[in-house]
C-alpha cells in the first residue's frame, strides 16, 4: 500500500530543511461538533484545520485510547471530536483561559460528554506536574513555546506504545523554511525547533513529522 505521506528530518541546529509532504481527506465530523468548529473558526477561536482532524481522527481510530490527555482545551472542539471518536474514552483537558474553560464546559455537556471529561482550569505546566496515572493518547495544543519544557513530565505521563500529538509544530511554514520568520517570532520557533529536535532524536520515542495543518509531531513512546 502506498504511504499517504513521507517526511524527510535533516539536522535544524544546522540550518538544513525540514522537508514534510502529506494528503489528506475532509474530516467526517458530528454535525454538531462541526457547527461549534465553524463557529469557533469564525470567531476567531483556535481549533484544528481539516487536515489536522483529519489526521487526528485516523490516528485515534487507529489507536483507540481509553484515557487522553488534552493540553490546550479552547472551546471543547478539539475534545469533543475525540470523544466523540473514541467512545467510553475518558478526557483530562487543561485550559488557562477562564472563558474559553467555562464555554468548553457547556459545550462538553451540550453533546452529552460530562461524565467523561475532567475539565481543569489552570496553566499546563503546574497541572500535569500533579497528574497521576498513565495515558494512552496525550493531544498537545497549548503554547507553542512551552513544548519542549513540558517533554519530559509528558513522556512520564504517556504509557508504553501510546501517542503524544503535538499539534503546530511547523509555524505557517517558518520551520520548514518556506517562509521567513518574522523578528518578532524568532524566539517562539526556536522553542519549536528545539521540540522537534528534541523528539525525532530521543531514544524512547518513535516520531515522525507530518505536514498537515501547520504541521503536526506524532511520537510514539517505545
């Protein structure tokens, strides 16, 4: 069967090119879940583009996690759809924002998915520090910046064969090169450059870059 995509990792620190290609179908989403997502795209609320649910639906059909950590909540798009998806699946979703939380809680218990969501209000990194237990699927989507600090608790956090999606981590094309990144984000693709650094060389993790989206991290813990 051919490979419906293929990435090519070279040496950032040196200045090479990333050099990710991938197709992808239109997601088939909730007709629900996928009016919010509309709405939030018109709102000008961060959620995931077609390609990058896409992607993320295929990999949990394929993975089928019971428990998921989600970093970056917004307005429940993202974690409805996993729900949705991964039925009887259990999420911990962190939002530091108080508005996008408390729309996320109504929005969770408008589709009918209380129960299985442990919404937390709060930043990321001082939650998943007092987080306990394994997880089977870790959606990474909160500050870009923060990626490669929050790696080590998040492999920590992760079971063996599970997933760690970390969403973004091509930046509108300023990793791969194809555009020049702006003065004022030099700092913020470093960070992501060194995620990406950091994950295709760790010896614990299996990780390949796709180019969906701005670009999406998918490591699989040994």
């Amino acid at each position: 069967m051919e490979n419906n995509f293929t990435y090519a990792h070279n040496d950032t620190s040196s200045g090479e090119r990333i050099t990710p290609t991938a197709q992808f179908n239109i997601p088939r989403v909730n007709e629900k879940i996928n009016s919010l997502r509309q709405s939030a795209f018109a709102r000008g609320i961060p959620t995931a583009d077609d390609e990058t649910l896409s992607f993320l639906i295929t990999v949990l059909s394929a993975v089928k996690p019971e428990r998921i950590l989600e970093l970056g909540t917004a307005v429940g798009v993202s974690g409805a759809v996993m729900l949705d998806v991964c039925v009887g699946a259990q999420l911990t979703t962190v939002e530091r924002e108080e508005a996008f939380y408390d729309e996320a809680l109504k929005n969770f218990a408008a589709f009918g998915f209380t129960a299985r969501v442990n919404a937390v209000l709060g930043d990321a990194g001082e939650v998943i520090g007092g987080l306990e237990g394994e997880f089977d699927f870790i959606f990474l989507d909160c500050a870009k910046v923060q990626y490669v600090k929050y790696l080590p608790r998040l492999k920590k956090l992760l079971k063996r064969g599970g997933v760690l999606f970390a969403d973004d981590v091509l930046l509108y094309g300023w990793i791969t090169g194809e555009v020049e990144i702006p003065k004022k984000r030099k700092m913020l693709a470093a960070h992501v450059k060194e995620y990406i650094d950091a994950v295709t060389s760790d010896g614990e993790l299996f990780t390949t870059v796709v180019n969906c989206g701005d670009g999406v991290a998918l490591s699989v813990k040994k």
